[in-house]
C-alpha cells in the first residue's frame, strides 16, 4: 500500500552556517507516513544536520521544517518529541546509573499512593515493555553501565519506539549493534512501517540501505541530489561524490613471508579463551567476528590494558605486558576507535600529542629542547600530510581525518613495529576511509605488522592479508586473503550460532 | 559528530599565542596594579616600594601553598590537607630547631620531608586506592591535625613553644639588597616552578593527564607516578610555607594554616588555572595570590570591619569567575 | 496486534530462574553502600555499648541515647543537604558558612514567645533557601564549578555571620529548645525518623528522579526530559534549606550561638554524605546513607571518649575513619565489579 501522499516530517530549503562554514545549503527532504527511507552522502554532507533540524537538537538560519504538513519551529529534542518526532542518535543518551526499567520507564512510571513511583513495580513493567518488542536478551534490573554497548543500544532504541513515534529517526542505528540485533532492528523497522510509522535513517553499510529503505535519499555538500526507489552502490557512491569509483579498495601486495613479529599463545583474559596468533612484518591481519566477541579484550589484552595469562613474544622476545608503557616500549602501538577521549589530547598542540610518547627523545635530562621537538613534529606532519598550519595548532580544530593522522604519525614517531588498529574507520567518511586505507597498506608495506580490527567486513575482506575471525572469546576460523568473500567473513562468525 | 560543522576554522597563530588562558594571566597583573592604585588613592603612601614590598612579602606565603595547590588542580585534584600539613611542618620544624641555629636546617629538612609523607600518602590514596582527593585530603588535614595536636599535648611541649632560630627569622624578615629574602625566595621558586611546568618532560606530562588521564595512560604516561609526585610536591610547599611563617611570625601556633586551604585554592582559580584540570600556570597563581593579599590590604587601609573582608573575598571570587567565565560553554 | 513472528526475537539468557537471581544480586549491588551504611551505624554501636559497659560497668541507657541524637541531628540535616547537592555531581561548600549564619540567627532570634519563634524559624529558613537560591543561580547559569561557587559564599556566608554575632552569644528560648530535645528520652530520633520518612517520599517524587538524572549525565537528562537547570537550581535551595535547619538544630543542642560554630559541618557533612554511600561522582546515593554516616561520625567520638582517647587526637582518628572507610569501599567496589 502507497501511504506517499502527504509527508510525515519534511525540512524545506534549510540553510544552517557554523562560522563560515555551509552545513546545509538550500537542502530539501522529506519523508510519507508508512515508508522507511535512507538518508545517504558522506561526512560533511549535511545528512547529520538536516536530522539535527528535524529532531528539534538545532535550529535551521532559514527554511521550514513541516512535521504532518504543518509548519513547526522545534525548540528542542522535547519539542518534537511531543509533535511525534522520535530521534536515536549517535550518542546514546541513557542514563548509566540507573538500571534498564529506570531508563525505559522514565517519566512513565507506575505510581501509586500520592503519585509516588512504586520503585518495586518497576522492573516487571520493563520486562513487559521488552518482551513486547522482541527484546529477551536483556535484564531490566541491570545498571545500565554493565550493559555491553550494542544492548545499551538495543535498549535506546525501544525507549525511542515506545513513545510510539509518528516519525522515527535512527542515525547510524546498526553501528553497534551484533548482526542478528541488525536483523531484529530491521523487523522492527518493518513492523512500524506497517503500522504507518515514518522511519528515517543513516547507514554507512550500503547492504543495509539498499535491504531497509523504500528510497534513499543522497545528500552532497549539504544539499540533496536526489531521491530514489532503487539505487545500486555504484550510482550511489558516484552520487555521493560525483566521480566514478572503480573499486572501493585499495588491494594490499600479497604479504611476503617474513619473520613474525608478534606472537601469542594461550591468551586468556576476562571474554578472551585461549587466543593463540602470529603476526608477520609486512602482514595486515584483520581481526573479525560479530561485535563483543572478545575483539576488544584481544586488543587490550595485547597492549597491557587488562591483566592476562598466557605467553606472548614480541618480535622473538618473551614479554609479559603489565601496562601501555611496556607495550609501547615492546614496539606496540594501539590506535582505539574513539579518538576524543581515547587518542587525542583535544586542546593540547598537534606537536604536543605527537611526541607525547617521546618525551624522552626530545629532551635531555627531563628538560626539553623545543627546537627539536618542532622539527621531530614538522617532519611528521609533512611525512602524513597532516593540515595543520603550524605545529602549536590544537589538535581539537583538526579535521576528523587529520587527527586520525595525528594518532597514528604519534606511533610512527615512537617507531612503533606493531599496530593496533582497533575500528579506526568507523565514523569516518569514504573520502578519508581511502587515505586511510592506503596509508595502512603503506606502513604494512615498510614491514610493520599491523592487527586490525573491523565492525565493516567489507573492509575486512579486502584489506587484510588473513583474518581472525572471534567467536566468544576463541578463534573460530581462519581466513587467508586478500579478497576473501564477505560472505566467509560472515559465515564464520555465525557458524555456532546456527548449531544453537 | 559528522558534519561539516564539526570542523572549526583554523584559528591564527596569534590567537593562539594569546589565548584565553595566558591573557587570565596578564588580567591578573593588571588587576594587582589596578588594586595598588586604588589602595594609593584611599591611603596615600600605600603604593610606595616599601608598602608594595610589605604586600608582596605577604602574598609569598599563600603563593608558596598555592603553587602546590597548582600542581594538584592541574591534574583536576584538589589539597584539602593543606591547612594542617602547614601547621604540622611548622610545629615540628620549631620543635627540631628548638630555638638553635645549629639545628636549624635538620628542622627544615624534616619539616619538608614530613610535607612530603603526607603529600605522597595523599597521591597515594588517590591514584592507587582511588578515594576522590576531596575526600582523601579532607581526611589528611585530619590525620595531620590529630598528631600535630595530640604528639605535642595540644602545641604545649616545652619544644614547640620555641621562638624560630634566629636565622630563620632573619631571613624571613631581612633584606637582601634592599628586598625582603623572603620575596628573592618566593622569586627563585615562581623560576622554578614555571620552568618545571614549561620546559620539562614532567611539566608536558601533568598537562597532558590533566586533559585526560585515559589519553595519557594510553599513550604510555605513568598517570600514577605524575599524581602521586604532584600531591607529594602539594604537601612539600605546604611544609615550605609552614617553615617560612613560623620563621616570619615567630614560632608556630595552633591553626596557623587555617587561612591558608581558602587562599590558596582562590589564587589558583583567580589565577585562571581550570578547576578540572588541563589547563592554567602558576604565574596566574602569582597574580592570584598578589591580588587576593593586596584586596585585603586595602581594605585593612579602609578600616573595613574583619567581617568585610570575608564578604569581599566571597564576591570578588564569584565576580571573576562570572567574568572567565563568560563565554566559555564546556564545564 | 503484535506480530512476533516478524520480529526474530533476540533471545539471551532465556531462562528464568538465574534471572530472578541476578535481579536480586543486582538489588543488593545497587544498595550495597547503604547496607554497608547501616552495617557501620550498627558496628559503631555495638563497639560504643561495649566501651561504655567495661568503662562505666552498666549499659547506656535513654540519656546517652539521647545525647547521641541530639548531636547527631545538626549534622544529620547538614549531611542530607549536601547529599541532595552531591547528587547532582555538586558539592556544597557554603554548608559551614549557611550553618554559622542561622546559627547566629537562631540564637539571636528565636526567643520571646511561640508567634515569634516560629515566625524567625520560617524566617532563617527562608535566609537558607535564599542562600541556596544564590548558589543555584551561580551554577546553573553562571557556569561556575559548583566547588568555586560554593567557596566564593562560603566566605560571604561567614562574613555576614560575623556582622550578626561579632561575638559569641545569644540563646534560644529554652521553651523552643524542648519541643526538639529531651535529655531524658531520644524524642529527637522522631525528627530523624521523620527526615527519613520524607527522603524515601522524595526520592520517588518526580523531583527526586530528576535529581538523580541530572547528576547521572546531564545532557542524557535533557534528552529524558529533564528540567536541568530548574532542577539544578531546587537542589540547592533544598541544600540551603536543609543547611538553615542544621543551623536552627545547632542553636538549640549547644547553649549559645557562635558565627563559627557551623565551619566544621563544611567538611563534616560532605564526610558523612560520602561514608554513608554517596558518590561523589553524582546520581548515586541516599539521605538515608547520609543519615547513617552522621551517626557514625558522632558515635566514633564517643567510642574515643570510652577508649580513653586524648581528645586532642579526636581529629587524627576521624580523618583516618573517613580514609579507611572510603578506600576499603573503594577496594570492595573493583573488587565486585571485577567479580561480574
């Protein structure tokens, strides 16, 4: 059924400056009741603007946004909510402290005597809340906090539908979520549509799109070039950027055979069961796996974050890693995929972050030698491109791109043999995701190893000479490569599941 | 967090040569000229270099446990245990000393070593058990409140009731061509301590945990080492002052550091330095502790009644940080 | 109405039984520094009645109960108004200036009849609201750290303090006086009780949720709807308040009034908040813990009365309660989570 005619949420002709800068410019979009449709285009493109104006986070400098064909001016998150705009970010906005009842009956609660809370009547109407959305997997009498993330996001998501929304909006909805929580998502999505919901949503994993959406609306340097039923990821991607890409990837030279840089056996950590690896110069071995399957844990556990069994050489050597400091003198470097509050020190200078690890080398008894450690940064930021203006910049008022290229010319500085890549491209538009790519498979090529981890299996697939692939803590299979099929990717990470 | 917007401009050279945080500290001077001035002007004679000496000579004491006070709210701390680590240091230096000048500088040596256990044990409790320091330090200034008061049987020991060494209040309260040692002093430690927090290795690392401690660690920082040395540095200036006054008001006394735990702090944040930590100098805790000793001191050349001076501090605190902190959204 | 079958549940751990068992330890983790609490309040009694049975060879009786209370109550009321503010990831440093404020008030004030002791009750209430009001208005719309801003009245809190009561003097009305206190029966434990009664109410007010989303992460309580800087601004006239009422208390259990007598319940409240379980990190906590953590601060001075303690180390042995207790917390904390 054509439920088309008449928009659920539109924004016409928006216009929004930050300084100089156009996020949106002279942008339209709209969406009818009982479709789901995607909002594409790059980082930058203005899709997260124009969802910000429809969710009522900011207000356009011109133009309308209609909410059922009327025209509104959202003063806030709240304000639209109440016009029947629900929005999931990004960010997740629970609160961590309170349990999952708390979070998802907040301002709804069962009262009784005097309009009091019945505090004890709390986690049953949570449990039904649940049950009544297909979500079995998670306790509504858990902190938050102790939620891994893709259930924290499971969570905001029912919060959201459950104010039985006229529009949903999603952005970036399935970055989080394990493949089977995208399939329930997905069901979800199709059950509201149904019943006549408005759904909009940001994906950067064109399958998705391209499985979800009724049309996919592109967006370019803040305005939309187009609205489309089908669109194939070629037309899109040329779309989005207005030249043709003959293929997304760069291909990695086969890895030669060289001597093995890191080696573990036995690796055991809390969610990590007897990992044993080796990682060659030269070699970049992707890491896979549903999400939370102990990818994270391995990559800590490698770089002394969490206390660990079993035994580990790095480059020949026998080490015992108890912090970050012995795995950065050891030659490892581990680059997280959250590089506000895990990478960069925002508002220090690009030259301050880069040689943070090598205070020592730029100064002499404690003291150091300014002029030494300028032309230690300059050289770097040369080396990387990086666009700084000069090397005393905050690092904060870098592009995302930039300060990626800040994180890893910080290791490249401390000559750091072995990377950990832990999902460095996640967020990241596909212009930068490209530069990205090739300079990982430059630094592979000057033989340092890098271990890669991954929640885009298409990256996986074509950038890693074999991949890991983790299921609960174990390795389940192991993949040679390059261009190994997305679909083996896949089909290991799920293979015990389908035993289940 | 992917828009174009995300992205600010590019701000100039000189802006950020001059940014907000080194302008705080030129507003600082600026205001201790203006305070001067103004001190002239109700009570000619007050600006004179023997009046400005006197203020001077004054602030030292509070710049001296204020620069400690630095240290700590660099890295987003704070010293509670100020006030009774000052008055422990006193009490034991005087008590060492026992009035003889020959026994003088084993006194300070174990005066500032005592600073210094207290301080450690504080950095300790913080980084390693992870007690908040507000809580942590509050529970210190207890503890060294306790055995300062209950060692010497309430400050009433035959050695603790000792005039200071001689030397010492000589060089407390002497000149060295034609300026108070005690200042020269105090200048030797702002030299010190400027160049450890600008041109060393230390200096860049209590930065950097003091903008993020996950970031440090991760980037191989020892954030534990840095937060105990700094609380051990907070309690070594603290014992500092404790000496210096003992040696300026001739002996030690019960309470003596009390005024102390609100000076300091107040120059630090008059001072420009942020409360969470990351970011400031102590040249603005110079000018902070100059400007609050200099309030007072003209209010006392007004005959303002004691309680004024209390209001006044109060409001010009909030004043200021109502002025730093237009503007300015995080926090 | 709902169809499942489109919806491929994600089915975890399915089962029941060890639900219900992790919903019950999680209860118990969720209060775990409230019973820690209360284990101390009782720990701290059981040590008390047994010092006082070997010291004095008799058990304490209703007049030492009462002499407990009644101490308690100042600190009691001064701790659950920073707690309020704590919640918030606040801390309320002018409690100590607030404190000596109505103290001197009360003292000064509160005599001459029923009309007009109550009228100057209401009155020094209304002062602490206001005072809380000032500090609200600082924080929440003039951006300052809730620590700078609470320092800053503090000192103008005291200031005026002394401009009331330059020296020490005043009493409250002795008729006043008993209607809270009775040296021979604990009449007193009625008002904690009451001021527990009122915190388990409030923390199930729309208020009280908000508070604790508010301290939980304030940009999540905006998207939950919360009333941030209104809420903000509550808690610390409810802060104010509660301060003005210690004040009062304060007045009526010492014989006179003192513009510095309220100083140490600064840093003593914010003790008891935190050994009664309150985070110092916001949204976590409870009055009731507060309560608790009055209580054992002023037993713990009675049980160094008991064991022969010299006075003059009371605050050495205070301070160390307050490390110990916090650290060990802290310990027992990783501890549990690095169990789960």
């Amino acid at each position: 059924m054509s439920e088309r005619d008449g928009t659920a949420v539109k924004g016409a002709e928006l216009h929004k400056a930050y300084g100089g800068v156009l996020a949106l410019d002279d942008a339209t979009f709209s969406a009818a009741p009982g479709e789901v449709h995607a909002l594409v285009g790059e980082n930058g493109a203005g899709k997260s603007t124009m969802i910000k104006s429809l969710a009522g986070v900011i207000r356009p400098d011109r133009g309308r946004v209609l909410i059922g064909g009327e025209e509104v001016r959202l003063r806030s998150p709240q304000d639209a909510l109440r016009r029947g705009v629900a929005t999931v970010f990004q960010e997740l906005t629970l609160l961590d402290r309170m349990t999952v009842a708390e979070n998802l009956m907040f301002g709804r609660e069962p009262r009784g005597v005097g309009r009091l809370i019945r505090r004890r009547d709390l986690p049953a109407a949570a449990e039904k809340v649940l049950t009544e959305h297909g979500v079995d997997s998670v306790d509504p009498g858990e902190l938050v906090e102790n939620l891994p993330l893709h259930q924290q996001q499971l969570v905001e998501i029912v919060r959201a539908v459950i104010q039985q929304p006229k529009v949903l909006i999603l952005d970036e909805p399935t970055s989080a979520l394990a493949r089977r929580e995208v399939e329930w998502l997905f069901g979800l999505v199709r059950r509201l549509r149904d019943e006549g919901t408005c759904v909009v949503f940001t994906s950067h994993r064109w399958s998705e799109v391209t499985d979800l959406a009724d049309r996919i609306t592109v967006f370019r340097n803040g305005t939309d070039v187009g609205t489309h039923d089908e669109l194939s990821e070629e037309d899109a991607v040329s779309l989005m950027t207005r030249r043709e890409v003959s293929t997304a990837y760069s291909q990695p030279e086969q890895g030669p055979e060289r001597a093995v840089v890191l080696q573990a056996e036995d690796l055991a950590a809390p969610g990590l069961h007897g990992v044993a690896l080796a990682l060659h110069a030269g070699e970049i071995l992707g890491i896979g796996g549903l999400e939370g399957q102990g990818q994270q844990e391995l990559f800590h556990a490698l770089f002394g974050l969490t206390p660990t069994t079993g035994q580990l050489e790095v480059r020949g050597k026998a080490k015992h890693l108890r912090s970050p400091r012995d795995a950065i003198r050891a030659g490892i470097a581990f680059i997280p995929q959250d590089r506000k509050s895990e990478g960069l020190l925002l508002s220090m200078a690009v030259r301050e972050n880069l040689t943070l690890p090598i205070l020592g080398q730029v100064a002499a008894a404690g003291v150091l030698r300014p002029s030494t450690e300028r032309t230690t940064a300059e050289g770097m930021i040369e080396q990387l491109h990086i666009d700084a203006r000069w090397p005393g910049q905050p690092v904060g008022t870098l592009s995302g791109g930039n300060q990626q290229k800040v994180l890893l010319g910080r290791w490249l500085l401390a000559d750091s043999q072995i990377l950990l890549l832990y999902d460095v491209t996640r967020g990241v538009d596909v212009a930068t995701k490209q530069d990205l790519y090739s300079l990982i498979i430059e630094l592979a090529g000057e033989g340092r190893g890098i271990l890669f981890y991954s929640s885009d299996t298409d990256e996986l697939a074509h950038l890693c000479h074999r991949v890991l692939v983790l299921r609960e803590g174990q390795i389940a299979q192991e993949l040679d490569g390059p261009g190994i099929p997305t679909e083996d990717i896949i089909g290991a990470a799920f293979k015990e599941e389908t035993h289940a | 967090m992917s828009s174009t917007a995300e992205t600010p401009p590019t701000p100039s050279r000189l802006r950020t040569t001059l940014n907000p945080d080194r302008r705080k500290i030129i507003y600082g001077f600026a205001a201790v000229v203006a305070l001067f001035v103004l001190g002239d002007i109700l009570k000619p004679g007050f600006a004179t270099a023997s009046g400005i000496q006197q203020v001077l000579q004054v602030s030292s004491f509070v710049g001296l446990v204020a620069a400690g006070q630095t240290f700590v709210i660099l890295v987003g701390g704070i010293d509670l245990s100020v006030p009774w680590v000052l008055n422990a240091a006193a009490i034991v230096m005087i008590a060492q000393a026992s009035g003889s000048n020959g026994q003088l500088w084993l006194g300070i040596v174990v005066a500032l070593a005592i600073g210094l256990a207290f301080g450690v044990v504080n950095g300790l409790g913080i980084a390693l058990l992870g007690v908040p320091a507000v809580v942590m330090t509050l529970g210190m200034n207890g503890i060294a409140q306790g055995l300062s008061l209950g060692v010497t049987h309430g400050l009433t020991c035959s050695g603790c009731t000792k005039p200071p060494p001689m030397t010492l209040v000589n060089l407390m309260t002497g000149k060295t061509g034609g300026i108070y040692t005690s200042l020269l002093i105090w200048l030797a430690v702002i030299a010190l301590v400027t160049f450890v927090l600008s041109f060393t290795t230390f200096g860049r690392r209590v930065y950097a945990v003091g903008n993020s401690q996950r970031v440090s660690h991760l980037a191989g920082v020892n954030v534990k080492v840095v937060t105990v040395a700094l609380y051990g540095l907070s309690g070594v200036f603290a014992a500092m002052a404790g000496v210096a006054l003992a040696g300026f008001g001739g002996g030690a006394t019960v309470g003596m550091g009390d005024p102390y735990l609100f000076q300091s702090i107040a120059a630090v944040v008059i001072g420009g330095t942020y409360i969470l930590g990351g970011r400031g100098h102590y040249l603005g805790t110079v000018a902070g502790a100059i400007v609050l000793t200099t309030l007072v001191s003209v209010l006392l050349a007004t005959n303002a009644p004691n309680y004024a001076r209390d209001i006044v501090y109060g409001v010009v605190i909030l004043v200021i940080l109502l002025l730093y902190g237009r503007g300015r959204s995080e926090a | 109405m709902l169809e499942r079958a489109l919806l491929s549940p994600i089915s975890g751990r399915g089962e029941q039984g060890p639900r219900q068992l992790a919903r019950r330890r999680q209860l118990v983790a969720q209060n775990a520094p409230l019973v820690v609490a209360v284990v101390l309040v009782v720990g701290m009694l059981a040590i008390y009645i047994v010092l006082y049975a070997i010291s004095l060879s008799a058990f304490p009786g209703t007049f030492e109960a009462a002499s407990i209370t009644d101490h308690a109550i100042p600190l009691s009321l001064a701790a659950v108004g920073q707690t309020m503010v704590i919640l918030t990831r606040g801390i309320d440093l002018s409690v100590g200036g607030m404190m000596d404020l109505t103290n001197a008030l009360a003292a000064l004030k509160i005599q001459g009849g029923f009309l007009t002791e109550a009228l100057w009750t209401v009155i020094i209430l209304l002062i602490g609201a206001a005072g809380g009001l000032l500090n609200g208005l600082l924080v929440a719309f003039g951006r300052i750290q809730p620590i700078l801003v609470t320092l800053g009245t503090l000192s103008i809190f005291q200031g005026l303090a002394l401009w009331v009561l330059p020296s020490p003097g005043g009493h409250v009305a002795t008729g006043y006086t008993s209607l809270f206190l009775n040296p021979n029966a604990p009449s007193a434990l009625l008002w904690v009780i009451l001021l527990g009664l009122a915190w388990v109410a409030f923390r199930r007010s729309r208020l009280g949720v908000q508070i604790f989303a508010t301290g939980n992460d304030e940009q999540s309580a905006r998207a939950n709807s919360v009333p941030v800087i209104r809420t903000r601004l509550l808690v610390y006239v409810l802060g104010g308040t509660l301060a003005a009422g210690a004040g009062v208390a304060l007045a009526t259990t010492s014989t006179g009034g003192d513009a510095t007598g309220g100083d140490v319940f600064t840093l003593s409240s914010i003790a008891a908040a935190v050994i009664g379980g309150v985070s110092l990190f916001g949204g976590r906590g409870s009055a009731v813990g507060a309560i608790c953590g009055a209580f054992v601060l002023t037993v713990l001075i009675d049980i160094l009365f008991f064991a022969n303690v010299d006075p003059l180390f009371q605050p050495f042995f205070q301070g160390l309660f307050l490390v110990l207790a916090v650290g060990a917390s802290t310990l027992v904390g990783r501890y549990l989570m690095r169990r789960r």
